[in-house]
C-alpha cells in the first residue's frame, strides 16, 4: 500500500528532545512521520541515524516514542510486516542515504526468568499492551540468555546466513546495544498532538516574549541612567545661566554711569 501524498506529515529531521525527570538529553527524535489513507492503518515513523553515535539502546528509543505521543512498534500481521518492509525499501530508493542499521522494535522480555529454556520465546511481549502472537523471528532466533529486546534486522550490505539475507526478520540483542528505531502513532493520537501543539504554540508567544525582554532590561535601565543624567546637567546648567543674567546686567550698568546718563537725556 502506499501513501497518500496528503496523509504525509514531515518533520524535521535532527530535532532535540529532553528526558522529563532526569534532564537527560535526549538526541532524538528524528524522521518522517507517515500516515495512510486508510483510517485502519495508524501511522509510524522511522528514525534512521546515519551517526552511528546518535543511535540509542531500547529503553531510550521507547522513551523517545512515548515523548513525541507514540510507541515503540508493535507488528500485529504480515500484513503490518510488509507495510514497513515497503517504507524501508522506499527510503533506500530515494536515496536518502539509509544504509546498514537495525530498528528496534516494542518486543521484549522483561525478565530473566526461564530465560534458558523452551519457554522464552513465549516470554517476548509487546511494550504498548498489543496482543498478537505474531512473529517474523530470523532463523535459530530468539537465542534468550542476556538478549531481551527485539530488533528488525536491516543490514542490505550484508552476505546472506544461514538463514538468508539480514533484512526485515527479527533478532534479540542486548537491551543497551544500539540502534535505530520505528514508532508507531494511533490516528487519534496524531490529531491529539497537532491540536496540542497548536495550542502549545498560542500560549507560548508570551514566555516567548519574556524571554526576549527580561535579558535586555539592564541595558534599557543603563540607557534611561545615562539619559536622565543628561538631561539633569542640561537642566541645571540651563537654571544657571538664568540666575547669573540680571548680577551680570546690574555690575554693567554701575560700572558705565556716563552712559546711562546720557541714556536718560
């Protein structure tokens, strides 16, 4: 299925978020949120770093996606599978310069328990609360032990294994190895957050302002200083002048009686 030019909301790639609580920064959120023409389908967005060092562990990409209003994805067909199989190859096509990188996944495993046996596979649920059994496990996978968090292979470079190319089938890995991810948006909650950020955008013209204002206030109280200063030594300079005229005008006079004399005649 493709997308609906329309229904393609774009964002803007690089922008810095922060962690609430722990004032962490975070370094993410990047991508290209899609939506599809078809309500039943919500939409997802897909958060590729080609900086190896921007790429998270699975706790932080799940923060990430909770943060911009999503989760972590969670893949309830094979139906759902090859929709992001197709917005993986279409990135690769574009040229967008997306390469080799996993994606996690919202699969994991949350504890340790029975995590030798034959009962681990069974242990892998989704972070959102989805309950589907279905899973697009690469061969031999999930190898439990210490691996608890699910990513989807993306390595178009790579040689084929043992069981075949590493592209789109699922592996466990160590929950702070890092990768790549994919978030998964409901409809209503991309309506939700619009309307919020719109709103968010209203109200903040103000602290906006303020920001802008307060820095500048030592420099407007110098300014007014300055200013008043001025025009207090005009002002008595100007009161000075007035007061030393008529003192001026009578010693002028009582030095030259002849001329006033005559002034009289």
């Amino acid at each position: 299925m493709s997308a609906s030019p329309s229904r393609v909301i774009p964002l803007l790639l690089g922008a810095a978020m922060l962690w609430g609580p722990s004032c962490l920064s975070l370094r993410v959120l990047s991508g290209q949120k899609v939506c599809y023409e078809d309500i039943k389908h919500p939409c997802y967005k897909i958060a590729y770093f080609q900086d190896l060092s921007r790429r998270v562990g699975f706790q932080e990409a799940r923060h990430a996606c909770e943060i911009d209003g999503g989760m972590l994805l969670s893949l309830t067909s094979e139906t759902e599978q090859k929709l992001i199989e197709n917005m993986l190859q279409n990135l690769t096509k574009s040229g967008s310069g997306i390469s080799d990188g996993d994606f996690w996944i919202g699969l994991w495993r949350s504890g340790e328990g029975q995590a030798t046996s034959s009962a681990c596979p069974e242990l892998y649920q989704w972070t959102d609360g989805t309950i589907s059994s279905f899973r697009n496990w690469y061969t031999d996978e999930p190898s439990c032990g210490s691996e608890a968090c699910v990513v989807m292979y993306h390595q178009p470079t790579a040689n084929p294994g043992l069981g075949g190319p590493y592209l789109y089938q699922w592996n466990d890995d160590r929950c702070n190895m890092k990768h790549n991810f994919i978030c998964k948006y409901s409809l209503d909650d991309v309506l939700e957050k619009e309307l919020g950020d719109r709103t968010d955008t209203d109200y903040g013209i103000i602290p906006n302002l303020i920001y802008v204002v307060i820095p500048t206030i030592p420099l407007l109280l110098l300014i007014l200083v300055a200013f008043g200063t001025c025009c207090f030594q005009m002002l008595h300079k100007s009161k000075g002048r007035t007061k030393t005229s008529p003192n001026q005008s009578t010693l002028w006079i009582s030095k030259n009686p002849r001329k006033d004399s005559t002034m009289e005649v």
